[in-house]
C-alpha cells in the first residue's frame, strides 16, 4: 500500500529443522521414564513444529525482474551477520558443499557484512561483497565467494506484487518499473503537502493571537524594564501602551484545510473503512453499505495479495513434500501422501457485500423450494459454505437425534452417566404396565420435566399439544363483558 510494490520471501529455520532431525540419545545411567519422556516430547517437536518463515523484506534488497509474475532469477543484497556467515558456511562445509569456512574476525559476531545471494530454480549460491574490518584500523573490501549449491527446492523462493495503483505512460519509449510501483498516497502528496502548510500557516496564526506583541509611546528599554519588575506598570495615559491589533483572518482560509482532507480522501479511502460514521447516516445497513463500497478500492490489491498467498503456500507444499515432513498444525496433520505431489493451490479475499450476500441467499432459498438448485448448490454458492458435504451428515444426525426411539437410548445413556439407570428403567416399567396412564388403577401418571405425561414428553409422539391455528375459533367476549 506505501510503496506500490511488495515482495514475499519463503524460508525454513535452520535452528527448527536441525531440531527436528536430532534423535535424542539416552545417556548412561538414564531412568526409563526419563528417556521415554525424551522421545515423547522430541516425537512431538518433531511433528508439530513450524519450521516455515515468511516476511515481505524491503524492495529495495530484493532484485526480480519487473515484468515476470514468478521470477526465475533473484539477488538478494542485503546485510548478514559475521556469526550466521560463520554457521552458514560450516554446515555447508560438513556436507561439502562449501570451500571455506568464514570466520568471525575480531571477536565481534554481530559484525554487518555486505553479500550477495543469488537464487534460480537449480542453483543457490552466496558471496562476500562488502567491506570488512581489518586489524586495528585498517579496512579493506572483500569480495569472496562462499559457496555454490544445487538448489534441492526447485523454486525461487521469492514472488512479487504491485498494488495496481500505477500504469505505464503511452508517451514516452523509456520503460521504467517505478510507473508500476505506485503508492496509495503517491496521487495525493501534493494535496497533504499543501495540507501541512495550511496547518502551518494557522497555528501560526494561533501564535501570533496569543503572544500579540505590545506598542508603547513610552520608551521600548523603559517598558521592559517595568514589565520585568511585575504585572503593574507605571504609565501617564493608557494610551502609552496597547496591543498590536490582530490580523482577522477570513473565514475561507479555514475552511482550505476540510477542501484539502476531502481531496485525500476521495484519493485514498473513505473514512468510513477506519470506523467514522458519515454525516446523515443513522442505521448499521447505512454504514455497511458505504464501507463495503469503499472497501472495493482495495480489490486490486486483493487480487495481487490472492497471487502472493497462493505462491507461498504453493512452495509450502512442495516442501512438505520434497523433505518428507509430518506436520501437524493445529490439530491437522498434513504428510506428503495427502499431497500426491500436486502443489496447486488457489486463494482468494473476495469483498463480501452483506446487503448483496442476504438477497443472493434469500433468492437461492426460492430456487431450492422451486426445484431449480440443490441444497448443496446452495450452501456452496449462496451460504458460502466451505464443507457442504459434513453439513448434510450433520442434518442427517439432527434427524436420528430426534427419532424417538433414539432420543430414549441416548436419555438412558445420559442416566447410566449419572448414575440413575435404575430410577428412569423402573418409571419406564411402570408407564410400560400401565400403571402409570391416565384413568389406570395405579394412580397419578409418570410426568416428564416438562409436566406431560412420560410418553408424551422428550420428543415423544403421541398426545402431543398442538398450538393455536388461524382456524381455531375465538372464545365469546359476552361472559368477559357482563362479568361484574
């Protein structure tokens, strides 16, 4: 949104995967709870860690080509510390990657070095390209190539966006990124630049008002010199001292600033997306229907933060694949069987209008009771609902649940929890014999909780209370009026 242009990086921590691949080892003289508490807990490190790292580094580090949407070539010039330099190179050097070794110069470990990292879809490679200290105080620049590797990847672990704010001019041959690489305050730098002297220029206004300087016909020295000595001054006349009138300003040069913050705002975004109420607006659907029309600036750049997040969670997978993880993530487990090596995945932040989202259902529920559109045509296209198929078997275990017959079972269930199985199986034997019905001979019925009878009650079927129709007929209201 500030600069127009944003790039996302991809890595994997190499503390958290060195980690995860470390078997403990037991010790001699190690109790077995110990060493079995051991494995348990690396068992779960090992499946529940996140070793996936995610960042939108500075633009300026990160060279990609501007007219590619996935780069296959980038440099990435930036700054790294003397240490990481250090384990980076000694990993590689284990595996044979690496030539050398950086040592840390000087003791001093959070040394900045200037590199140069350079990524394709084969190859990974790192040099020194920057200056490093000497001893003493002598300095010299090194330009050193730490190593080169086959990139195990496959990808570039880099993607880029613009925010679709910016567009190439048709009048000029030079092409230049940076007409792409537009910012939402780009179009409106002169209005808040003239905004900013308009608050300049007033509260030097405010300045002038409250320290208004003082004229005398006495002298400047002699006046000073009074005032210096306390709030009563001596003076012939009280014309010798007055204040300088003030300048009265008009009341157009206010009113500049509220033209200015109108100009940005129709620039940029409506106040309303921060929580403003607009003037002449009472109602929630008032308000939610200027935020989602003022939301719809932001669906270009939506659709480019859509690209971005499907591009990453793409290489996710692949890796997930590619170094064979077990991963479980908030109690979902993903392992490279569940992938089938087929790393396509597609995200969208569609803009919902809740005024236009209640109609489309509304008329959906028209075309399912038409016969025109299946339930789950519906819930996926109407209700938005991701998991139409585990919505339908929960309908199904709703109609179970309220089968009599069922709903008894699961009554007893409930009692055997409780420990009153007993209490509830006689009642049933007793409503069972007869006992316990209307007129029997044994006396008063059994009642449920909801004072009916026990086969009328928890969903039952029979005897079942209905509610007032439009055909009941209405009771007299000649016995209410002769009453008294």
């Amino acid at each position: 949104m500030h600069l127009g242009y944003s790039i996302h990086e991809l890595g994997l921590d190499s503390s958290v995967m060195q980690r995860r691949a470390d078997e403990p080892t037991r010790a001699p003289g190690t109790p077995d709870d110990e060493w079995r508490a051991a494995q348990r807990l690396h068992d779960h490190y090992r499946r529940t860690a996140m070793p996936f790292r995610t960042r939108s580094p500075q633009p300026a580090r990160i060279l990609l080509d501007p007219w590619e949407k996935r780069p296959r070539v980038a440099v990435r010039h930036a700054r790294r510390f003397s240490q990481d330099l250090h384990e980076l190179t000694l990993a590689r050097k284990e595996r044979g990657r690496a030539a050398d070794v950086w040592e840390v110069r000087n003791n001093r470990p959070f040394e900045l070095i200037l590199t140069d990292e350079y990524w394709t879809e084969c190859w990974h490679a790192m040099m020194v390209s920057g200056h490093v200290a000497g001893t003493g105080r002598e300095y010299h620049t090194m330009k050193k190539l730490l190593f080169v590797e086959k990139n195990v990847w496959g990808f570039v672990p880099y993607a880029h966006a613009y925010a679709g704010f910016g567009q190439e001019p048709t009048n000029s041959d030079r092409i230049d990124p940076a007409n792409l690489a537009v910012g939402i305050l780009d179009p409106v730098m002169a209005d808040i630049r003239a905004q900013a002297q308009a608050v300049s220029g007033r509260h030097n206004a405010l300045m002038d008002a409250s320290f208004n300087p003082i004229g005398t016909r006495m002298g400047a020295d002699e006046l000073r010199d009074q005032l210096d000595q306390g709030d009563i001054i001596e003076m012939q006349d009280r014309s010798d001292v007055w204040r300088m009138e003030i300048p009265q300003l008009p009341r157009w040069m206010f009113q500049t600033e509220e033209w200015l913050s109108r100009d940005i705002e129709e620039g940029t975004f409506s106040r309303a997306l921060a929580g403003v109420r607009e003037q002449g607006v009472s109602t929630v659907g008032q308000q939610a229907i200027l935020s989602t029309a003022a939301g719809r600036k932001f669906v270009a750049v939506s659709r480019q933060l859509e690209h971005l997040a499907s591009v990453a969670s793409s290489q996710i997978l692949q890796l997930v694949d590619l170094l064979d993880m077990n991963l479980t993530v908030k109690g979902h487990n993903i392992r490279p069987s569940h992938i089938e090596s087929d790393y396509s995945v597609d995200i969208s932040f569609d803009l919902v209008d809740p005024v236009l989202q209640l109609q489309q259902r509304q008329l959906g529920l028209q075309e399912v009771a038409a016969g025109l559109k299946s339930m789950e045509t519906y819930w996926a296209a109407d209700a938005r609902l991701e998991d139409a198929t585990g919505e339908r078997k929960r309908l199904l275990m709703d109609w179970v649940r309220k089968n009599p017959m069922i709903h008894q079972a699961l009554a007893m269930e409930v009692a055997r929890e409780e420990g009153i199985e007993s209490l509830v199986e006689r009642a049933l034997a007793m409503a069972e014999g007869g006992e316990g019905q209307p007129g029997a001979a044994g006396g008063a019925p059994v009642l449920g909780p909801d004072g009916m009878p026990l086969d009328q009650t928890m969903g039952g079927g029979g005897g079942m209370r209905q509610g007032l129709t439009p055909d009941t007929i209405n009771p007299s209201r000649i016995g209410v009026n002769m009453a008294g």
